[in-house]
C-alpha cells in the first residue's frame, strides 16, 4: 500500500476569492490611481496577468497596466495588508483602500481600514518583513 503525504496547498500570489479569478475583485486597479477611487472594470478591458484576471474600465487604463503592472498590482497580491502585517491573509475589499507612497493598499473593511491607517509605516515595515512567506 502507497501512503502519499497530503500536500500543503499555499495560497496564490494574487488574491482572487475562492470562486473567482478576478484580481482586486474585478475592479479597474489603475483607476485607484488616475480617478482616486475604485471603478468596476469591464470584461471586453481584461488582461492575465500572475494566473489572475485583471479587468479594467477603459483600453487606456489597461494599456497602462500591461506597461507597468508592478506600478498598479495592490501591494500583497490584493491580500488585506493589515492582516499580512499580523502575517496572516484575509481578503482585500476593494472598497477599503488607501494609496501610500505611490503604493495601493486594500484592507478586509472599515474597521480594519481604521486600524490600518493609524499606523500605516509601521504596519507597512511589518508587512513587508511577512510577505510572501505568509502565503504558504
């Protein structure tokens, strides 16, 4: 008789749902950027990108991601970056965002959001220091 060890799964790089492979939740992640609050992508603006679907509100907005898309993937793959700043993951809601040093953010709600803002720098070190060994 064969006995195979169960495989430790890790998370995936990008945040997507359990049901999902939408990246950021299917919303436009440079229009974070451009238009300073989240906007729906459509699916005829989509992109691959990390075994993630990435969709975007506008060919601009797209073309400026596939040029660049270490500029607008959210920091921790989507994860919510108070969590890998406990180094732990949860999702990030895309309604819960903040965009620091040039860097976008998402947390898991406002609660969290609130927690994330009154320490952003230091959670961020801390985070940094978790990530990506908390996806395994």
């Amino acid at each position: 008789m064969l006995i195979f060890p169960l495989a430790v799964r890790a998370e995936p790089q990008i945040y997507t749902g359990i049901f999902s492979n939408l990246a950021v939740g299917g919303y436009d992640t440079v229009a974070y950027f451009v238009e300073n609050m989240p906007v729906k992508g459509k699916s005829k603006f989509s992109y691959e990108y990390k075994d993630a679907k990435w969709l975007f509100s506008n060919q601009e907005n797209m073309d400026k991601f596939v040029a660049s898309p270490e500029v607008f993937t959210p920091q921790y793959g989507g994860y919510c970056a108070w969590a890998v700043a406990m180094n732990d993951t949860a999702k990030g809601d895309p309604n819960y965002w903040t965009i620091e040093n040039g860097k976008l953010y998402l947390n898991y709600d406002a609660e969290i959001k609130a927690k994330w803002i009154k320490d952003k720098s230091g959670l961020i070190k801390k985070a940094d220091m978790n990530w990506p060994g908390v996806l395994n």
